[in-house]
C-alpha cells in the first residue's frame, strides 16, 4: 500500500512527539486527553545523610528514577491515584511510603532508609573445663549481649553492618577482645578460647614445737605447684591458676594440714596453718620379779605428762606419744625403777619389756612349840612373796628375799595354833619375828553331805583339819580313801572309792595328831550310772574314766576324762566328774553352772540337770515341755531320772515327782506309789522300782508297756524304751512287756550275769550291761542304735 506525502509527515510528526518528554506529548487528536501526575522527593539515612544512588520506584508501574547526589528524585507520568513508592540500596534496608498522586500535580515523600543487620555466631570455650555454659559474650557499645551454652555456642541477632568490638569473659578467666566486620543479611562466624586467670597465694605454716619454721613443704594438691617455708614461716606460691584449691602443708615427723582456698583473679589468698608433732604409741610389759601380779607399775615418759599404769599381766600402752627420741621409766612402790631409751615413730607402735627387780631384805627367828614337841619342820611364809621356808631342828628359820614394805609374817603347823607378825621389810637389812606355837584342842568340825556317788567327790568342810594332810586320813563305809583332790584347815575333798556299794554309809575323818578324837557321820553313795542311751546313740563310761559313744553322738563331746556318770536322751548329753564337776554337748549347751559337789546327772527335752550332794537341782538348757521346771520347793532329792519328753525325782522320803509332758498321765504319780527307790521314765509312761524289789507302772498303756507282770519280785534294776518296759531280778532273770515289735522284747535265750538293764527314753530296743562289763542289745526297729561289740565300761557295786 502506498503513503501519500500528508500521511508521511503526519507519522513522522507523531514519532517526534513520543520522543519528547511526556510532559510535552500531545493528545491523541482522535481519541481522550491522558491526565497524569508526578512524585518527587529525598532519601536520607535515620541519622539524617543524605543518599545517592537510591533506587526509587512505583510499585504496579514502569517509574523509577535514581537520587541524585543530593539525594533527590522525581518520578513521571503516574496515573493519578494511590502509590507505594520504594527505595532501595545496598546495606540498607528497603524503604516504603504510600502517596496519593494527582493529575498535573506533584507529590511529594521523604524516604528515610534504615542500615541492614547481619549476626554474629561462634563458639567460646574454657581452656581447663568440660562445661563452658555461661561465658558473656558482647558487642562493645551496641547494647547486644548473650551467654555461652555448655558447648560454648552462642548468637548475637541483629547486629547492625560494620565493625565492631566483641568481648568474652567470665569469672577468673582472661577476657578475650576480638574486631569483627559485620555485613548485611550475613553471619559473622568465630571461635575463641578463654584461659584461666592467675594469682597467687601467701601466707604462713609453723611448727608448734619449734623456733624455726624453714623448710615445711607447701604444695597444691593435684598439681606440681610447690615451695617451701622461710625461717618464719612464710611462703608464696605464684602462678596459681584461680579456683578452689587445697594447699597442703607437710614436714617429717608431723601431721600434714590441708586448707581449702579460693584463688580469685584481683587479690591474693592467704593461708596460717600450725603443724603438729606426729605421734606414735609405746606398749609393752613391765614385770615384777617374784610376783604373780605386774598391776600397777607407773609407765611414763620422761619430761612429759604421758603416763600410764599396767593390767595384771603388766600390759601396757601409752596411745599417744610425739616422734623422737624418748626415755621411757617405770616405778612401783619397793621395786626399784627402771628407764630406757625409745624412739618413737609416727603411726608405728615402739614395743618395750622388762622388769623390776625387788627391793628386798630378810626375816629371821625362831619358833617354840609350847608342848615342847620338836621343834623342826614348822612352815614360815611372808605376804608379797612365794618363798616359803621351814625351820631347822632348833626352830631357827630365815627368809632370804623378803620384798621391802609393810609384811605379815606367818608360822604354821598341822594341828597348831598359827603364828602371825607384821614387819616392815627394809631394802639389804634384816627384820626379826619370833613365834610359839600351842596345840590345837579337841576334834575337827565336820559337816558331812547327805549325798555323794561311786567314785565321786565327797566334800567335808569345818576344821581345822591341818594345812597337809600327813597322816591324817578319811574312810567311806570302812574303805581308806586314797586320792584327795583339796585339803586344807577348811577343806577335805575325798575320792569316794568306786568299789564301794551305793547305799548309806559310814565316814569318819582321823587326825594325824594323836591327841584329836576322830570324827565320824555318814553320806548316802548312790550308784554312778556308767551307761545311758537314747533311740538313736549311746554313751558309757569305760574302765579308764574316759567315754565311748556310739550312733548319731552330739556334736561338741570332746575327748573327756575322770568321768563318773552319764546322761544320753536326744540332742543332747551331760557328763559327771569325779571332781564334782559336769561337762555337756549337744543343742542348746548354754549357762552350764559351775559346780563342784554334783553326784548324779540326767538329760530330758533339751534340759540337762545336774543332782547336787545337799540334794537340790540345778539344770540348764532350754524347755519344749516344762522339762526345765521342777516343782517349786523341791528338795532332799537322791535320784533324777530323765526320759524322752519328762523327768522323775526320787526324793529321800521314797517319793516320785514327776514335770514335763505329761500326755497320758505320764507326770500324775499314783497317790499310793511310795518307798521309790528308782524310777526309769520312757516314751509317755515310768516304771519305778521300790524298795522291797517289787515293781509299779503309770502313765501310758497302750501296747501294755503299764502292764506290769504278776508275781514280778526281787527286782534290782528297771528300764523303758518307747513302749516297753524290762526289769532284772536279783537272780539274773531279765523281765520284758508292751510293744514287741523288731523283737524289743525278745530277750535273748541264755542271757546270763546281768548287772544292769538300761533305760532308753524314746528306745525302739533293748540294752544290758552284763557284769564283765560288756553291752548286750536285741530288737531290731529300724532306728535303734546297738552298742559296739568289744566295748568294756564300768560296772557299778550294789
């Protein structure tokens, strides 16, 4: 299509008119007038600088102008309305401001734009620690501050561009100062560590025995930090890193001190300790020559108020005595002192002995007899001393070593007066004491037991008998004793002779002087009961006084000599000494009395009892059944027999009392039942034998163990198990009745010269001691225990 020449010009005209400002373009001829507006205006930052270089623009629209060096813009050709005009620049922050624009007009904003923020991150961390919660960490002027978790991390947000100062610190660590650069909408990363602080610590450490105080080692625990004391005492110690320490102070010979000290950054700490002298201890023995007694001796230290005194043993201990050289010195009144040398080292003992000798002198004189008899053999003895002497045939005596001090002198023959005098003994010199001596007058006196037993202890006391026997003698139903455990002017305890038969018989005591009358009474001797059994084991006496069981024995027997009698029940035994005396094992063994007059013994439940020769009790153990409680008032006992589960007395009247269980009317003794002379309680029922050799039974019945046989006479010895009774006759004929089975009651065809049937209190068999000694069991329940074979006890006279 071609143009004609007016529609050129026209086109060309209008393409100069668009290139014009806008201001000055014209209006479309053809069609409505444009109607526009324009904003102008400033930036300036918030501390009043103005800007360059800001970009400014109409949000929606194409306007945008940049500032001048003044900071100024305008924008063109805005449509009249509502605008938001934007300024932006780098390391600031955009800025905004709403305007209305109006046609033909100019609006005006004042944009004022804000610096951008970045923040800074890292880490902070103690050089000596695990934890580092807590370090501050701060921009210097900013008015930004934050602390340290316990990794050490920290954030400071919205930390202005620029450059800045950051400081880390913390309580006795060296703050750290580090210039960073902060830049827009970044994170400024670091990593610092803090090193503890230093101070130092001062102070003082004295002995307190000493004038100087040099060269005490002062040292903090758990380091190599260490000095030394001057002269006075003093020390520093420097470079010490700030915390809690604990400084130590030592020296050889003394105690170390320790002081807990807080180390801060800004002063000094001081420290003022005093040592003490270590100290060890010094034991030993000191002993008295010739005495049997070391207690107190004086045991001290020299030129110190540590002093002691010794035990009876001459033990002693001085528990705290200072390290050094020491002399140690020991003192009692007419002994002469003693010292030595010890060294003494701290915590160790220092161990000392040795004795005192006796400061002694002498006692001479002479003894009369006032019936002129000789004049020889009179016994002289001093208190504070062992030496004895006699004097020569013209009554002449001396005592050689006589320890000093106050003594009393004493002269002393059989069946004379005796002689005392006080003298005092003086060290190297000699003292007199001169005696006469009158005879004793008339005869001893005599309290005769009612009780003892064959081959016991019989026990006389009175007097005076003389302080040795001599001559003098003791005879028990015609039979001369031969052993004497005691004899004294009090006290005679004879050996009973174990031949002699048990019933009442005669004692008479003899005097060695021929002008003292003998002295005659009488005891009961009961028979000593060398065997006792139990269901399941046995024990007897042998020929040598020593034992032999047999089965399942108690622990705890030992190996026991000069036995008399014996007590076998379950669990449990009891022993009688020749001495008078009783041993016992087995269960519940506790509170054995200490007795010395004991004539029979017996065992039931877990009691064990012991007879004693005025005819009382005493038991000890524990109770399941009353066992363990006689009859109050109970006396003149000459018999106690223990079963299974129940006890039987004898007393001196010919009665039975009976305690314990008392199933079956086993502890009801029959009213009429008296001259017991025995009993043997068993199971839940007793046989007693009286005195005319006849036999009665109570208590259970139940397989006929209470049913005694008619016309059973002339019976010695009675015995029990479970359920069955035996008896032997005089003549050697062995009786069994009540439960037979296992053959309890088979006695053996052709048993012969049996001296003794044994009871048995919860037996299931049989036993008899024959007369040579030997053990003959029968029944063969399973339980019962038989005696060995080969075994030879005693077998007690009737």
């Amino acid at each position: 299509m071609k143009m004609n020449r007016r529609g050129a010009l026209c086109a060309l005209l209008l393409a100069l008119v668009c290139a014009c400002d806008p201001k000055d373009a014209p209006t479309d001829p053809g069609g409505p007038v444009i109607q526009t507006g324009k904003v102008a205006g400033t930036t300036r930052t918030e501390d009043g600088q103005t800007l360059s270089g800001v970009l400014v623009k109409a949000e929606g629209t194409d306007a945008s102008a940049t500032t001048d060096a003044q900071g100024t813009f305008t924008l063109y050709g805005l449509k009249p309305g509502a605008h938001s005009i934007v300024a932006s620049r780098k390391d600031y922050l955009p800025a905004t401001q709403a305007v209305e624009v109006k046609a033909d007009e100019t609006a005006t904003v004042a944009l004022v734009l804000a610096v951008s923020e970045g923040r800074v991150a890292g880490t902070v961390q103690l050089d000596d620690a695990t934890s580092h919660e807590g370090i501050t960490v701060t921009l210097d002027d900013s008015g930004l501050s934050t602390t340290t978790d316990a990794s050490g991390a920290f954030a400071l947000e919205n930390v202005r561009r620029g450059a800045w100062r950051l400081v880390a610190s913390k309580a006795d660590y060296l703050a750290r100062y580090e210039v960073i650069t902060v830049r827009g909408d970044e994170t400024t990363s670091m990593a610092l560590k803090l090193a503890r602080a230093t101070s130092r610590i001062t102070g003082t450490v004295r002995f307190d025995d000493a004038a100087s105080h040099q060269g005490i080692t002062v040292s903090l625990q758990g380091t190599k930090v260490s000095t030394t004391t001057d002269a006075s005492g003093a020390f520093v110690l420097e470079n010490v890193k700030t915390g809690t320490w604990r400084i130590v102070a030592s020296q050889a010979d003394y105690v170390a001190r320790e002081a807990e000290v807080e180390v801060h950054a800004d002063a000094a700490a001081t420290v003022a300790l005093t040592l003490t002298r270590a100290a060890g201890r010094v034991e030993g023995k000191v002993l008295l020559d010739g005495a049997s007694s070391h207690e107190g001796i004086t045991v001290s230290i020299v030129g110190t108020d540590a002093s002691t005194t010794t035990d009876a043993s001459g033990a002693f201990v001085l528990g705290y005595v200072k390290t050094g050289l020491w002399v140690l010195q020991a003192t009692k009144e007419n002994y002469l002192p003693r010292a030595q040398e010890v060294t003494v080292l701290a915590g160790l003992p220092a161990t000392v002995s040795f004795t005192l000798m006796q400061q002694v002198g002498r006692v001479t004189g002479t003894v009369r007899m006032a019936d002129n008899s000789s004049l020889e053999g009179v016994l002289i003895s001093a208190t504070g001393t062992t030496e004895t002497t006699v004097t020569d045939a013209q009554g002449v005596y001396t005592l050689f070593a006589v320890p000093a001090g106050a003594r009393t002198v004493t002269a002393r023959k059989s069946h004379y007066t005796q002689g005392t005098q006080a003298v005092t003994v003086v060290r190297d010199e000699s003292r007199r004491a001169d005696f006469e001596l009158a005879r004793v007058d008339g005869p001893p006196a005599v309290t005769f037991p009612m009780l003892s037993v064959q081959g016991g202890a019989l026990v006389l006391k009175g007097g005076p008998f003389g302080f040795v026997r001599g001559a003098s003698s003791v005879t028990v139903g015609g039979v001369t004793v031969t052993e004497y455990s005691t004899w004294t002017e009090e006290l005679i305890v004879a050996q009973v002779p174990a031949s002699l038969a048990s019933g009442e018989q005669p004692v008479v005591v003899t005097m060695a002087a021929p002008w003292r009358p003998a002295v005659s009474g009488s005891v009961r001797v009961l028979r000593a009961q060398t065997v006792s059994a139990a269901n399941d084991w046995g024990v007897a006496v042998r020929t040598d006084g020593t034992v032999a069981a047999w089965g399942s024995t108690p622990s705890g027997l030992g190996d026991l000599k000069g036995v008399v009698s014996v007590g076998a029940v379950w669990l449990q035994g009891v022993a009688l000494l020749k001495d008078g005396s009783v041993a016992s094992w087995g269960s519940r063994n506790e509170g054995r009395p200490d007795v010395h007059d004991g004539v029979a013994v017996a065992a039931a439940g877990l009691t064990r009892f012991v007879l004693r020769a005025d005819g009382t009790l005493m038991m000890w153990g524990a109770s399941v059944y009353g066992e363990d409680s006689p009859p109050a008032g109970l006396k003149d006992v000459v018999g106690i027999h223990g079963g299974f589960s129940h006890v039987v007395a004898v007393t001196k009247d010919g009665r039975a009392v009976a305690w314990g269980q008392g199933s079956y009317d086993a502890t009801k003794v029959p009213a009429d039942l008296s001259n017991v002379v025995a009993v043997a309680p068993a199971g839940f029922h007793n046989v007693a034998l009286r005195q005319d050799g006849t036999v009665a039974a109570w208590g259970s019945n139940v397989y006929g163990e209470g049913n005694v046989p008619g016309g059973l006479k002339n019976v010695v010895s009675v015995a029990a198990g479970q359920f069955h009774s035996y008896a032997l006759q005089k003549d050697g004929t062995v009786w069994c009745w009540g439960n037979n089975d296992g053959g309890r009651c088979n006695v053996p065809a052709g048993l012969t010269g049996v001296a003794e049937v044994i009871n048995i209190g919860n037996g299931e068999g049989s036993i008899a001691l024959k007369q040579d000694g030997t053990l003959v069991s029968w029944g063969t329940t399973y339980g019962f225990s038989r005696p060995p074979g080969g075994l030879v006890v005693v077998v007690p006279p009737r």
